[in-house]
C-alpha cells in the first residue's frame, strides 16, 4: 500500500470515531481486533468484575454523565424564603437583594385566599429573617387576634413595644401636625428630589375624606395659610400645633390674617376656611379623637430609635369611618418623613401593610401610594397582603397598589375568578390559573421582576412555626412550640 493511502486511512479510522484498539500496525490496517478470550481462572478470582475504587478519566469523558442539570441561582446574597418545589432549591426572595440586577423596585404583594399562609410567609420573610439581615421592620397590624393585633406575639418574643392605638384618648397618638412631617415633605439636607408628603398634604387628603368632596381653591389656601400661621404661633409657646389649632384658626381667623390675600380679598379671605375648619373640629372631636389630634406619644416619636422592630397595633380601631385609613395614612407619612430627612444615615427599612386595600382608598390612599413611589430614593420596601383581587373594580387604588409591585407572591385562590384576575394583572402565562388554584397551604409561585415565575414551597424553623401560627384561635388548640416560646 502507498504512503500517501496509508496515511488517510489511518486519518479516517480516527474521523469516523472507531476505536483505535491493537497495535499502530493494526490502526493503519483499519481492521478491529478480536475480543480477547476471557479466561476461566482469571474469572474465578474476580478479574473481569467491576473495580472497587475509582479510575482515572478526563472532564471529556465525564460530559456523557451530565445529562440534565439544572441552572442554578447565582444569587447568594438576601432572604431565604423556602425550596423551589420543582427543583428543591433554596430559592431568595429579597426585595433590597433583587434590585438593579433583578427589578427595578422594592415593593412587594402578597396575594391569597385567607388560610393560605400569607401572613407566615411575610413575619417570617419579610419581618424576623429581615431583623436578622439587619434590616429596619415597620408593622401596621390591622389583624386583631385574641384581642391583639396578629403581630404582637412576634413583637412580645423580641422585645418590643407594640404601639398600640385606640379610639378614644386611651392610646398611642400620632399628631397629623407631628413637627417629624415637615410642611410640604422637604427636609434640609434630605436628597434631592425625594419629597414625601408634607402636614399640608395630608391634611387636605383627610378633609377631601371627611367632607366627601374635593376642596375648593379658597378652601386650599385658607387651609395653606393657617397651618403655616399656627406652626409659627405653636413654635412660639415651645410646643407642637395639633389639628384643633387649625381648626379654629380656620374657623376664627384674626382680622389680619387675611392680609396674605391683598387688600382686594383681605376680609372675605376670612371666610375661605368655614367648611375645612367644621370638618376638622369634627375629626378632632369625633372620628379622630385621641388618635392624631394630640402630640405625638414619646413611644411613637423614639420608636425607630429604640427597637429594629416598629410594632404600630391599629387592631382595635373601627373599619368603618376613617380613623383607621388616617391612622394608617399618617404613619405612612411620617414614616417617610423620617427616612427622607435622614438621607446620610442609610437603614434599609421594610413596612408591612396587610389588608392593604385600607390604605389604597380614598385620599390618603392617594397619599399612601405617592408615598410608595418614592421607596427606592427612601430605600422603603412596601409588603402588602391582598384577598380576592376580582372583588376590587378595576381602575380601582387597590388594583394600582397591586399592579406597582415588583415582587410578586401568590398564594393558593380557590375562587377561578380571583385566580384569572391574577393571572391577567401579571401578565403570568395562559393556563397558569389552574396552577393557583392547586396550591397547597404554604406554597406560593413567586414572580420576580421579569425573571420566570417558579414555585416556592414555605419553610418555617419550629421557633417560627410557634411564632405565626394563627389556628389556635380557630382550633382552641396552641401549636406545640406556641406554648415553649411564651412561657420561656
Ligand atoms: N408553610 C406552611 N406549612 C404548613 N402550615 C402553614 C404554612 N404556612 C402557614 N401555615 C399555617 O396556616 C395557618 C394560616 O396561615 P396564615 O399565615 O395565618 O394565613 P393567611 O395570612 O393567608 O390567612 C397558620 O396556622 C399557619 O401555621
Ligand atoms: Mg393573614
């Protein structure tokens, strides 16, 4: 045989992947060599069996064995929230971790049927594993539970206040006028552009309320000018004005006071602040008595000093009527106010709002939401808990609060209209209804961003276990770790 034909042949042995057995001789030939003879005695004694220990190999050869592997998470940083059930992989859901690389915000919505373990899942992701991360954890418990609100337990087992307000004068206050709310929102030194509601906001969003209609623009300015004049009268006295010194500013101005609106209007000015001024004194005395009417209570004012976990107890206030949306309202805006003055002090700072459609009605509801628009530049995470979304009409606040999140976290539904609501509110794939409606108690399927959706099964420690159990109301009987933790 020529060279020249020996050399491709042997080239074509190797291209065509047949095994290069025997000797060069043999290769070049392109013929296989025979099987070698098993030989009976070798076989006694185990030659052909398989080797015990391992043998040598090459990443090359090891590639047949890789036949489905997952792609794993490459985030390491934040919150654990429980197992991707498909794939049983601890799977982070942490609104400060997500961003920038996963969503462009840090509000979070928690949607279920009641039962389902919403609010498991937010005491303990949202609220005790956040304390642990470092992070700062406001709590306004709507949710009464043996004649406390839901959160008491957790606040009981850290250590802190649970601030709680009742109607009446017999509880906390926040003051609508709390000097920590500044004006208009601004704070000197704050950063730029991240202005929250101001007193002057939040006061026209309570009267809008409370006399049903919008103000007028003589309504606006009466109101504008007497709470700056009983901020400067209040000031004087060494003390904090309260709404009931707008009110009777409103309602008996001093004669001069209407010089703000030139000699044309001066004395008719007077009469601009009737309607505002008769709601107010009626909030004052009412609906809003003992609540946010007085200076605020000094548990209320340290309260982000003295304890990472803010425990605000609004529970026993009435749903029907305002308090409870004012209440709501005013925390929120206050809590906002104090992020935005602290600018060169960053606290990453979590605010859980379940039952969240009493803060999205209304005026302030309008106020809750601007607030919420500014939780990148205030680093304020919002967690809210909704039910039955089909039950609210679309174009609703509530809607758009639940449409503004980035975290998405659904529970079981069992109604189909609630779970195709769901699925069209974000944008989740066709089919994915029936998906909602099977899940079991603590499991959810989690959206990020515009990463895929996946399956999150919740775990909880025995300790977090005892600590947002809520079926022994229901049952009469304590979870088993419900009775170490309140008697240690
Ligand atoms: N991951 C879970 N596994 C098993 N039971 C759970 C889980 N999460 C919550 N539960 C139980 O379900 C009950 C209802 O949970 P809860 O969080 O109060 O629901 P929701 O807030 O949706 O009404 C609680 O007693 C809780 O202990
Ligand atoms: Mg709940």
């Amino acid at each position: 045989m020529p060279r020249a034909e020996q050399k491709r042949l042997s080239r074509n042995v190797i291209e065509f992947g047949q095994p290069m057995t025997g000797s060069p001789a043999e290769a070049r030939r392109g013929t296989r060599r025979q099987m070698p003879r098993r030989r009976r005695l070798l076989d006694r004694h185990g030659w052909y069996e398989p080797r015990p220990e391992g043998a040598w190999t090459t990443t090359r050869q090891a590639e047949a064995w890789n036949l489905a592997t997952n792609r794993r998470r490459t985030r390491t940083d934040g919150v654990l929230a429980g197992l991707n059930t498909i794939s049983q992989e601890a799977e982070i859901v942490d609104a400060f971790a997500s961003y920038g690389a996963e969503t462009s915000g840090i509000n979070i919505v928690v949607i279920g049927d009641i039962g389902r373990g919403k609010s498991s899942w937010i005491k303990t992701v949202c609220v005790l594993r956040q304390l642990v991360a470092g992070r700062q954890v406001v709590v306004l418990d709507k949710k009464p539970q043996a004649g406390v609100g839901e959160y008491t337990s957790i606040a009981t087992s850290l250590g802190a206040q649970s601030i709680r307000f009742r109607t009446g004068g017999t509880g906390a206050r926040l003051n609508l006028l709390d000097p920590a709310i500044s004006t208009g929102g601004d704070h000197t030194g704050g950063l730029e552009g991240v202005v929250p509601a101001g007193q002057e906001a939040l006061v026209l969003a309570v009267l809008t309320d409370a006399m049903g209609r919008r103000l007028d623009e003589r309504e606006k300015a009466a109101v504008g000018a007497g709470l700056a004049k009983v901020t400067v009268a209040a000031r004087g006295t060494g003390r904090d004005p309260v709404i009931r010194d707008l009110a009777m500013q409103l309602l008996d101005p001093d004669p001069a006071d209407g010089a703000d609106f030139g000699p044309r209007w001066s004395t008719r000015a007077l009469e601009w602040g009737l309607e505002p001024g008769l709601a107010l004194l009626r909030l004052a005395d009412r609906d809003l008595r003992g609540l946010v009417d007085a200076p605020t209570s000094p548990a209320v004012r340290d309260a982000l000093d003295t304890h990472p976990l803010v425990h605000f107890d609004v529970s026993a206030l009435p749903t029907d009527g305002p308090a409870l949306r004012v209440v709501m309202t005013a925390a929120n805006t206050w809590l906002a106010n104090r992020l935005a003055a602290r600018s060169s002090r960053y606290q990453q700072t979590i605010l859980v709002v379940e039952e969240g459609w009493h803060v999205a009605a209304g005026s302030t509801g309008e106020i809750f939401r601007a607030n919420l628009k500014l939780s990148r530049g205030l680093a304020l995470s919002t967690v809210s808990a909704f039910h039955h979304p089909a039950d609210q009409p679309a174009g609703s606040p509530a809607r758009s609060l639940m449409a503004e999140a980035s975290i998405v976290v659904l529970f079981g539904q069992s109604r189909a209209d609630d779970a195709l609501d769901t699925v069209r509110l974000y944008r989740l794939p066709e089919g994915t209804e029936d998906t909602l409606m099977r899940l079991g108690r603590g499991q959810a399927l989690v959206k990020i961003g515009s990463r895929d959706p996946f399956l999150l099964t919740h775990i909880r420690s025995p300790y977090e276990i005892a600590l947002t159990d809520t079926d022994a109301a229901i049952t009469g009987v304590a979870s088993p770790h419900t009775q170490e933790v309140t008697s240690s």
